[in-house]
C-alpha cells in the first residue's frame, strides 16, 4: 500500500503531466529557460547564457514541473 507521500505525488505528477510548458524562452542574463504557460514564471533551464543545452531525463523534467506546480500553484493541490 502506498504511503501518504508517494500517494500526494502521484497526484501531482498527474497534473504535471499534463502542464503546458513554453519552451526555450529568453531570460536577461541571456540563459533559455523552458517557462510555465500559466505564470510566465522559469521551470527548467534550457540552455546557459554560453549556448550550453541542458538535457534532462523525463523524470527529471516531470519532478521539475512538481517543484514549480507545488511552490507557485500550490492552489492546484489535489490533496
């Protein structure tokens, strides 16, 4: 049986699944950062202000998306 925690993750990787992201967008300092299409705010660098690409496992990017649905969504909660 699972435990509360991995059940409230799952439930937010539901919903991340789902999250439209902007990708590659321009930041000031020049970096390319993948944006939430919600609130503009930054989820995942892209690439550094040297053209450097980032590359990230599904997984990876899936729990990135949790970081930001949690601390800037937080009303999304499905607990």
């Amino acid at each position: 049986m699972p435990t509360v925690a991995e059940r409230q993750l799952a439930a937010w990787q539901q919903i991340a699944k789902g999250w439209l992201v902007d990708d590659a967008m321009p930041a000031d300092d020049g970096q390319l950062v993948d944006r939430c299409r919600a609130c503009g705010k930054g989820i995942a660098l892209a690439a550094d202000a040297y053209g450097n690409l980032y590359r990230y496992h599904r997984d990876e990017y899936l729990a990135l998306i949790v970081l930001h649905l949690r601390n800037h969504h937080a009303d999304l909660d499905p607990n």
